[in-house]
C-alpha cells in the first residue's frame, strides 16, 4: 500500500474527503517526526511505538574498491509492533 492507497482507505473509512484525510495523514505524520527528532517516544496503544535508536561508530568497506573507511555514528528511527497488531497478524 503507497501513500495514496493510504489516504484513500482513511477517506472511506472515516467518510471524510480524500484532502481532509490527506491532510490528516500529513499531519500526523509530521507529529511523529517532530517527536521523534525532539528524542520522544510515539506511543499508539494496540498498534506500536515509534522510538529513536542510536547506531555506534564502525568501520566498513567501500564495495567497490576495497578501502577501509569510518562510519560515523547515528540516530536511527525504529519501530516496535504492539501486541494487539502481532495478534492480528497471527
């Protein structure tokens, strides 16, 4: 499913018009990436947490032509499914 198939099945779903469930779904989107950049865990009951992880410094290889190089470290997003969506797939 792509964006709008998304934004689509919010519209019929809530039988609001596909604009309003796009800007919906914009906002709430963009609500999770401000928390998320703030440090702050999303937490939607039954359906998961969306929560920054953090990815230490390494050393890697260039593919290509074999070189060392440093890889610095990183905030990375992560994603943690909540029981009731485990069940549902289950």
């Amino acid at each position: 499913m792509n964006k709008s198939e998304l934004i689509d099945a919010i519209a019929k779903h809530a039988d609001i018009s596909k604009a309003a469930a796009g800007r919906a779904l914009d906002a709430t989107v963009d609500a999770i990436r401000g928390s998320l950049k703030k440090g702050t865990m999303v937490t939607l009951v039954g359906f998961g947490s969306f929560y920054v992880g953090k990815r230490t410094a390494r050393a890697g290889r260039n593919p290509r032509t074999g070189a060392a190089i440093k890889i610095a470290p990183a905030k990375v997003p992560k994603f943690r499914a909540g029981k009731a969506l485990k069940d549902a797939l289950n």
